[in-house]
C-alpha cells in the first residue's frame, strides 16, 4: 500500500524571513517535512520521504524535480520510467515520456501547453526500484 500525502501551504513568512532572499529562506530549514514551498513554480507532494515537485508550463516544457525529507535537491537519476499522462477538458489524454534533463537535476518533456484552468495529470514513476502513480487535480497558472 503506498500512502500519498500532500504538503501543506507554509504558515505565512515572518517579518525576519521575508526579508531574506529566497534561497535563504529554504537554506535555513532543517526539520523534516518543515519546507513544503514550490521552488521551482510547481505544486508539491511527497511519496514517503521524497517530496516530489511537478511543474506544468504553460508554453508546453513540463517538469519533475524531486527533493528530500529537507528538501535537498535528489539527483534526477534517483527516479526512473517518469511519464506524465495530462488530461484536458475537451481533449485526449496527451502522454509523455520523461527525460532527465542536461544538468541532470529534473525530470522534463515538451508537450502541449496548459491554458488556464482545471487539468488533470497522472504522474507515474519508478523510485528506488518501487513503482509509484498518482492523479493530480492541477488548475494551470493564468499568467
């Protein structure tokens, strides 16, 4: 059985973060599960002790970049098989194969791009040799 939690929204940044750039902000949180912001423009999720950050872009070059408990950058390579299959209104299911990208830090496909509104995108990969999938409800940025 694979339990599937969503990362809550952070508590909103006291006076003392907001003043830090953001890269400070993350770099200063050490407990488990303690950072759960999209650094990356995506929606956030976990799968055990890995959290998982899934960014669909809306001129079409989607994204998986997976992170840890602490939300230290995983190399792309912990992960294998990652497709997306994306869903929308009044469309066919468009499905993509992943590939890690240059640096080998995420995961990445060009597709066709998110417009405005509810979407939805299956999201399958294999972590560590287990295979893991989830549907996600993804309502598409409108800038």
């Amino acid at each position: 059985m694979v339990l599937i939690a969503g990362c809550s929204p952070p508590a909103p940044p006291s006076a003392d973060t907001a003043a830090k750039p953001r890269d400070a902000q993350h770099a200063s949180i050490t407990t488990p599960h303690g950072d759960h912001t999209a650094h990356h423009g995506g929606l956030v999720l976990m799968n055990g002790e890995v959290h998982y950050e899934v960014v669909l872009d809306r001129a079409g070059r989607h994204r998986i970049w997976f992170s840890d408990a602490v939300r230290e950058e995983l190399p792309a390579s912990q992960a294998d098989r990652v497709t997306m299959t994306i869903g929308r209104k009044g469309a066919p299911e468009e499905s993509l194969a992943l590939a890690i990208d240059d640096s080998g830090e995420s995961w990445v496909a060009s597709g066709r791009p998110v417009a405005p509104g509810e979407v939805t995108v299956k999201v399958s990969y294999l972590l560590r040799g287990q295979p893991f999938e989830i549907e996600i409800p993804f309502t598409a940025p409108a800038s």
